[in-house]
C-alpha cells in the first residue's frame, strides 16, 4: 500500500511541477463548467428515456427496454468517446524501472488510477434519474443501488477492454480489426436474427443486477479481473520493448513530397508536417487508429439503417470532422518542442509553420468529405448539411485548436507511448470537449427553433467566415506565442527526455 501511496504523490509533484500548471487550473476551472453543463444535458436524456421507453413497448418495464436495446448502445459510445479523450496510462516509468521496485506494482497502479477515474462516473448522469424514475416503484432504493453498482461495473469492463484495445492497436495497427469484428458481431447478433438471444442476455443481466444476484455480479468481476491480467501482461512485456529501442533498419524508398518545393517556405512546412505524421510511431499510429474509426463510422452512416436519427448523423458528421483535430491538433507545437530552437532562429519560421498546418489539416478534412459522399448519395445526410460541418471545422473548430499554440509547453516525445509522460492537459482536454460538443449542442438548439436547412445555412457561414479570416487570427496566435516564446521554450527544455 505504501507504494500506492507514493506514486499518487509523486503524481500530485508531477502535476504541480507540469509546464501549463497555471493554465492547468483556469483550464480545470472551465472543465468544472463544462462537466456541470455536460451532467445537465444526461440527466435531461435519463428522464426523457424513463418516459420514451414506456411508451415504446407497453408491454415492458422501461429499465428492461434501457437493457436489452439502449445499454449496448451506450457502453459502444462510451468506447468510442475514450478515443480522443482517455490515453493508455501513460506515466514516467523509466526511473522506477532502475529502482528495486517490481514493474507489475507501478503497472497495477497505473490499472487502479484508470479504473477510478471520475470519467468512469459520467454515465451516471444518465442512470441515477433514469433507475430513480423506472426502478424504485419496484424494487425500492436497494434496487436502485445495486443496479447503479452493476452498471459501474460494466463501464469498468469498458475501460479495460478498451485499454487493452489502444494499448494492442499502438503497438500493431492491425489489432484494429479486433473492436471492429468485437463489435460487428454484436450488431449483427442483434439485428440479424428475428429473435436475438443478446436482447435477452442483456435484459437478464439488467434484471440480475436489480435484483442484486450474485452470481451476475462475480460474472462480472471475474471479466474485469481477465481483461486487468491481460493488460497487465501486455504492458508489462511493451514497456521492455520500446525501451529496448530496437530500431527497424530495412532499406525503403521514401517519398521526399518535392511537389511541395513549389510552395517556398510553407511548402517546406507543410511537407515537414507530413513526414511527422506518416514516419513517427507516435504520430502515425494516431493517425492510422483515427481513420480508421472515421471509414468505420462512414461506411455505417452510409449503409446502415442504425445511425438514421438525426442526433446520431450529427454525432458522426462532427466526430468525423472533427477526429483529426482532436489527435493532432490539440498537441499542436508540442510535437515540434524537440527541434523548437532550431525554427527559432530563422526569422517568421514559426508564423509559416501554422500557416503549413492549417493548410494541411484543412486539405485533411477532403478525406472525410469524400467518405461521407455515399451517405448524401444515398440521401442520409444532405450535401448542404456536409459542406456546413466541412467549414465549421476549418473555421471555428480549427481556430479553438490553434489557440492551444501559445499555451502549448510540454514536448511530446514522437516515437515513445507507454514509457512517455501523461501528454493530455486540462486546457487539451476542455478544448477537445468543447470543440466535440458545443457543435452538437449548438445544432440541437438550432434545430429546435429553425428548420435543418436554416441552421446548415447558420453554420455554414460562420464556418467560412472564420475560414477566411484565418490569417487574421493564426496572425494572432503568433504574436502571442512570440510573446510568450521564451517561457514556452524553457518548457519544451524542461519536458524532453
């Protein structure tokens, strides 16, 4: 217990000792706001569904319904929301890897920190009035209770199954294939035969945990204690194996990207970035994780009648937009804390060097444009619709993303993942948060008041009035960080290894 006990303090050092600790707390200030205004809006959601649901099956108990349909729903949500917002636990493990302490003690601790992460707690938003509301007239508080802790439980096993899905899918690209088949069974074990036996499994499951049965809930613990032994192998052998730093010396033709040399200067930026992106492990597999989940969730818009609701194309539209930014860009300039001094000294290398970026992000958003083309084809979402959210990223959502340039201050290191330091802030994580919800909020709102059209019409110009107006405002960003280059640069220093 002891060494539990350590870690968490040097943790708390750590924190307190982080370059962007004085933007951390201003940033946690805005995150509190948020999360208070994100709790609002799934509590609105678990009161509406304790009603929706009676009506929409008579001849069941809404919290049946929540079980046997929505649940499996959520927990995929919830795997799909960790994406960009929860890392592999990632803390400094190479000094305590030359101490006399045993590497599966740091690891466990690394696992318990996880599991008792407050982001594991956000569903319950949506649980506690939705069992309130369904389950008291029944089975009482206890019910509610048990019903509650059952839940936890799965969203535990949704985390763990989840880090070991990052955790295999950074060290191997392909492993990609494993949440993907994971999850196509289960949709078409639910949707395929007339009568799925998962509808009943989840059902019973639900009913267990109401009832508080025991056997549903060792069931359960047992699969968080196999999904935590086989995250704890496989970190245990990756940490060795990226220390080793065993490098990969086969010969391969490289394209050198000189079609950028026209460009000048911001062509070399701009086929700088890209090298970054497909040649550095770090980089590269976020970039392949993230494209991946983008054709996935293109190709199911697109073919499938599941995400046909208004809130789920929005959903998907925004995420896909939006999913590069959120990897790349809310680490924008602490890729580059590893060579900053030698752009610092040539002159305005720093302002062409954003302008590269936001050049080569938003040609970036073609790609997602392109994949939604079979959803407007096929009359899913309209063309109208796609433009709207095309401009609303490379103009509003990209100018929130390139405020994080100036208060940037930890560099990242571009090859390192699970013996790296936790790179995600506070101000990265309300950036990232904002930059995901207020658009579907902002729609939402919209729609409640206008008709579809109008509000594609609304975003679509503000998008491309920030579009345009995009030097203006990376302008900006560069004399801020000019003036805060020097503080910024003795971060960078400080956080290289």
């Amino acid at each position: 217990m002891l060494i539990f006990n350590e870690l968490r303090k040097h943790g708390r050092l750590a924190a307190r000792r982080h370059p962007m600790y004085e933007k951390n707390k201003f940033a946690k200030a805005l995150g509190y706001i948020m999360a208070v205004f994100w709790a609002g809006y799934l509590i609105f959601f678990g009161i509406t569904f304790a009603f929706a649901f009676a009506d929409m099956a008579p001849n069941r108990e809404p919290y049946q319904v929540m079980n046997a349909g929505a649940l499996v729903f959520i927990l995929a949500i919830d795997f799909l929301l960790r994406i960009p917002f929860q890392k592999t636990p990632t803390q400094e493990v190479k000094p305590y890897l030359l101490l006399p302490v045993k590497r599966n003690r740091i690891i466990d601790f690394l696992l318990i920190r996880s599991g008792l992460s407050l982001f594991n707690l956000v569903w319950m938003f949506l649980f506690v009035p939705f069992s309130a509301l369904t389950i008291t007239k029944f089975f009482g508080i206890w019910g509610v209770i048990a019903y509650l802790i059952g839940i936890w439980l799965l969203i535990l096993v949704n985390n763990y199954w989840y880090l070991l899905c990052r955790t295999l899918i950074n060290e191997r690209i392909w492993w990609i294939l494993l949440p993907i088949v994971v999850y196509a069974g289960i949709g078409c074990l639910l949707f395929i035969p007339k009568d799925s036996f998962l509808f009943y499994f989840f059902m019973d499951l639900g009913d267990g945990y109401i009832e508080g049965s025991i056997l549903y809930f060792i069931g359960t613990l047992l699969v968080i204690v196999l999904l935590w032994y086989m995250n704890r192998r496989i970190m245990s052998g990756l940490i060795y194996v990226e220390l080793a730093k065993v490098d990969d010396v086969r010969i391969k033709h490289v394209s050198e990207y000189k079609f950028f040399e026209r460009y000048g200067e911001i062509g070399e930026y701009m086929r700088l970035e890209l090298k970054m992106l497909l040649r550095n492990r770090r980089c590269k597999s976020s970039l392949r994780s993230i494209a991946i989940i983008v054709v996935a969730f293109s190709l199911a818009l697109s073919f499938s009648s599941v995400y046909d609701g208004k809130f789920m194309t929005t959903f998907i539209c925004v995420y896909n937009f939006a999913a590069f930014g959120m990897i790349i860009l809310s680490q924008l300039m602490s890729f580059e804390g590893n060579y900053l001094d030698g752009l610092m000294s040539r002159k305005e290398s720093i302002m062409n060097l954003l302008k590269a970026k936001y050049y080569v992000y938003t040609i970036g958003e073609i790609i997602p444009f392109i994949l939604m083309i079979p959803a407007i084809a096929m009359n899913k979402l309209s063309l109208l619709g796609a433009f709207a959210w095309f401009f609303y990223t490379t103009g509003v959502i990209y100018f929130c993303f390139f405020q994080l340039a100036v208060y940037n201050k930890q560099t990242i290191p571009l090859n390192e993942k699970l013996t790296g330091r936790q790179s995600n802030s506070a101000i990265q994580m309300v950036i990232n948060f904002g930059s995901f919800g207020i658009p579907l909020i902002l729609y939402s709102v919209l729609t409640a008041f206008l008709s579809p059209n109008t509000t594609y019409i609304i975003l679509l110009l503000t998008g491309i009035a920030f579009t345009l107006a995009s030097p203006l405002w990376i302008r900006n960003v560069y004399l801020r960080f000019m003036q805060r280059r020097y503080e910024n640069m003795a971060g960078f220093r400080d956080s290289r290894q």
